[in-house]
C-alpha cells in the first residue's frame, strides 16, 4: 500500500469543514471565538485587529482558510499557514522578497535555489498617552519601529522597539473660576425693600369691656429704604432712610342688654276732701319692657407711617474673594408722617377713630442683625439681611386707652454699589 500512496499524499495535512457565526464586533474577538470553538492557532496582533469591526458573520461547511478569507475580506492584513497555526499580517509582509541563484550540480545541472532576504520596515506613528492625575497632563510622542525578517515560507522573527520620549508636560490645577477684580472698598450706596413682623407688649394688660372684649393682633410692617456710607476692609459705617409702615388689626366686641322690666303708668286720679286734709287716689297700670339685646362687633386696620432717620456699622467675620457675612448694629430716629384706624370708647358703639394727639410723634428704636453678601458684578452686591428692632417706649401716649410697646423682626434686601 505504500506503493500505491505518492509522497505528496502523505505531506497534505487534515483540512476539516467547519460551521462558524458571529455577531457584529471586533476581529480580534471572532479569531478568539474561532480559537476557543475549534482550537485552531491563529496569531494576531490584538491591538490591531480590535481596531477592525466586522458586521455579523454566518457560514456552513467551509475549511478554515475560507473563513479566514471571508473575515479578513475589504481589511489590509491576509493569513499564511505555517505548520499548524495561521499567521495574520499586513498583506506586503506576508509577500515574501525572493531571489533566486544558480547552483551547479556536478554533472552540470544548474538549479535555481531561494535565497533569503532580509525586509525590514519602519513604521512612524504617534501614539498619545494621557495620565491624568490630580494635577499632571503628560503628552508622549512614540516612535514605533517595526523590524521583520522574512524567510521564505517562515516567519523567523517579529520584534518591536518602542523608544519614549517626554514632549511637555503640563501642570494641572483643578476647576479654576477667574472672578472679576472686584469694588469692594470705599464709598457706597444702597436701596433696599424690606419686609416685617410686628409683634405688641401691653404692661398692665388691654382693657376688658363689660360683656366685652378688646384685641390687638400683630400684622406686617413694610419698609423702603436706602443706605450710604463708607468700607474700609471688614468695616462699614453709614447712614440710612427709611419710609416704615406699621399695621396691626383691631378687634372690639361688646353686647348691650336693655328692658326685661315693668313700668306703671297712671290711668286716672281722684281725691276725698275731708275736715282737715285732702287725699288723693290714683288708678295705676304697668307695662312690661321687653329684653334688648344689642352686640357690637367691630374689625379695623389700624396704620402707623414713619420716616426713619438713622447709623448703622457692619462687620465682616467672614470674607472670601465673592462672598461675605457680616454682623450689624444701629439706631434710628422715627418721625411720625401718617396714621389711621381705631380705639375703643367708653359709649356706644365703644369704638372711635384715633386723633393726632394720641400719637407719639417722635420715637427712638435700636436694632441689630446679620446679613450676606454676594458679588454680583465688578461694584455690585446683593445683600439680605435679618434684623430684630425694638422701639423705646409706647406708640401712644399716657392718655390712650391702653399701653402698647412694639418688637419687631424684619427681612431686608438691598442691593450695594461701590463708587
């Protein structure tokens, strides 16, 4: 049998048919899968070959070979079998550079003979590699050289030599906010709204009506105002205005009870006239007067306006470059320029509208508070403030029916600009 078989026979190697699919990836990962269902040794650079995307692949009963045709399709790279294991690379390496000498034999045959050539390639590519740290940017710039030496129907050796060399480096900082140079020193001026809440302390209490009740219940102040003054550092002083209007609400109830009583009433009159006297009679009759019930319910806005003259400091404790908070105290003189609403009054209806000289015209009032600061432009601030006001002494004077004292807490905004 040995006769029968040529030596070419013998040198063929086992081809078998295989079934292959694949979804849509990276060559890289269909030559893995290829390995990993039919454990056929294929190299590759996976670098390169994860670079290539292949769309969804599919086939029946083809060799090896024709799958690997049939994958590499339309890519610039080609396979060469060597042995047992199938060699992916670029198409010009696998063209092997072949030349040929004459050898002669001794009864004068000249054979043509392979000879070997050395190729090589050198291939300049710039590879980018960030290293992002905290506060580092390194660039690299990256020669890679490529030395193949090809040997006729043999892969003899693949090395690369990668040199690496710093190009710049740059200094990384972190999120930088370049803020304006801002005004933040020297004169200024303010407008500013304010909001409020009025609350009343009466000493000796609000006096109760027979069959009756007397309340004053706390409302809203409303304020608008302006500030100028002088910043030096942490430090500001200055003056302000105000127009302030202080409201609260006046309730009376009181109910009234006539009748429920009888009344005579003389019908006729006659008299006897005696020796010594004379005596009258009288015909009497009563009347009944039926119960009268009167209630008094009375609701009122009573409105006091000022205008209020006053200093003022601050104090920055704390102080960023776009942001502060400081503390702050002053006084005021309070001028009356307005008023409105009602008392209670000893007669019906028991109530009666207030008269100028119930009034205090002037009054005295300190306060004090906190507040913010945001830059909002080169010379510009926006400031909310909270401040707690108490007033020195009544509302009204000794005379009013009863004592009223004023605290007060009241939310200001403002905007600052820095000449």
């Amino acid at each position: 049998m040995l006769l029968v078989f040529s030596q070419h026979a013998f040198s063929q190697s086992f081809n078998p048919l295989i079934s292959f699919s694949v979804e849509s990836c990276g060559l890289d990962e269909a030559l893995e899968k290829l390995f990993a269902e039919y454990e056929l040794n294929v190299a590759f650079s996976k670098a390169e070959m994860s670079k290539i995307r292949i769309e969804s692949y599919s086939c029946s009963y083809k060799s090896v070979e024709e799958v690997l045709t049939d994958l590499l399709k339309g890519t610039d790279y080609g396979f060469k079998k060597i042995g047992k294991q199938y060699v992916i690379r670029k198409k010009q390496l696998l063209e092997p550079t072949v030349e040929t000498v004459e050898e002669e034999k001794p009864d004068n045959q000249v054979v043509v003979v392979p000879k070997e050539k050395e190729k090589e390639e050198h291939k300049i590519d710039t590879v980018v590699v960030s290293t992002r740290t905290s506060d580092t940017i390194k660039i690299y710039d990256t020669l890679q050289i490529i030395r193949s030496v090809m040997r006729y129907d043999t892969v003899v050796e693949v090395r690369h030599e990668v040199r690496t060399d710093t190009v710049y480096t740059v200094k990384y900082k972190g999120l930088e906010i370049h803020w304006p140079q801002f005004r933040d020193n020297g004169w200024f001026i303010a407008p500013s709204v304010a909001l409020g809440s009025a609350q009343f302390r009466h000493e000796g209490g609000l006096p109760q009506l027979e069959n009756g009740s007397v309340e004053v219940l706390p409302s809203l102040a409303y304020s608008l105002g302006i500030d100028g003054g002088y910043k030096h550092n942490r430090l500001s002083v200055g003056m302000n205005l105000s127009y302030r209007s202080i409201r609260y609400r006046f309730l009376l109830e009181k109910t009234d009870f006539q009748g429920d009583y009888y009344v005579n009433d003389t019908l006729d009159t006659y008299y006897v006239v005696h020796e010594t006297d004379t005596a009258y009679h009288y015909i009497l009759d009563s009347t009944y007067i039926p119960l009268t019930t009167t209630h008094y319910a009375y609701r009122d806005v009573n409105r006091i306006d000022y205008l209020n003259v006053g200093l003022f400091a601050t104090f920055d404790f704390i102080k960023t470059e776009a942001f502060r908070a400081f503390v702050k105290a002053g006084v005021s003189v309070d001028v009356l320029v307005n008023y409105s609403g009602s008392l209670n009054a000893p007669e019906s209806p028991y109530h009666a509208p207030i008269v100028k000289e119930l009034v205090e015209p002037i009054r005295f009032s300190y306060y004090g508070g906190l507040g913010f600061a945001l830059k909002v432009s080169n010379r510009f601030e926006l400031v909310p403030e909270a401040h707690y006001r108490i007033t020195n002494g009544a509302l009204y004077r000794a005379d009013f029916p009863f004592d009223m004292k004023m605290r007060m807490w009241d939310f200001r905004l403002g905007l600052i600009y820095y000449f």
